[in-house]
C-alpha cells in the first residue's frame, strides 16, 4: 500500500502584513506586543501595542497566520490580553469617541 505523504501546509502571512507589522514595530518604539484574536469566519486580527502605548492592527486570514506573523516579524512578541498589556495601551480621548459611535456625540 501507498503510504499517504500529505504535508500540510504551514500558514504564510503576505507579505503586505509582515510590512505592516514591521512598520508598526519601527514607528513605535522598535517592540510591540501582539495579540492574536479570532473573528469567525472573517479570520484573526493581530492587535499590536507599541512600546509607545499606540496600538494597531492585521487582519489575517485565521489564527494560525496570525501566529506566523508574529513569528516572522523582529520586535514583535506574543501576549495576550492580560493586565500588563492593557496598561501599556494609550488611547487618547478623540479614539474614544470614534470607538463609542455616533450615539456618544
């Protein structure tokens, strides 16, 4: 019998993100902590936290990518929401109100 040699493919992230991300990390602070979250179906989104305290975002086709884009990029490390994370955010109060929505102003 033929032994089934199928190799999964391990996720790449395109190179589009892996540019963002090393932006990211160069404009703020030459780290960043990434949090990788699952959306459903619409994939992950890599929430990175400059040293800074700015923070942005990847949308990756799933968590796995998410994974590898971390992996891939120099100054950016894992974490996940935890209370040391939170507190390097800085969101600054004209952020607030675009994230609370037309019913805030």
């Amino acid at each position: 019998m033929a032994e089934d040699k199928t190799v999964e493919k391990q996720p790449e992230p395109t190179a589009k993100a892996i540019a963002t991300a090393q932006a990211f990390v160069r404009e703020h602070g030459e780290s960043a902590r990434a949090v990788v979250e699952h959306l459903g179906n619409a994939g992950a989104r890599v929430v990175l936290v400059g040293a800074d305290g700015a923070f942005g975002d990847v949308l990756v086709p799933d968590v796995a990518t998410g994974t590898a884009l971390v992996e891939a990029v120099d100054g950016l490390d894992a974490h996940d929401w935890d209370a040391e994370t939170t507190a390097a955010l800085k969101i600054g109060s004209a952020h607030r109100r675009k994230m609370a929505g037309p019913r805030a102003r």
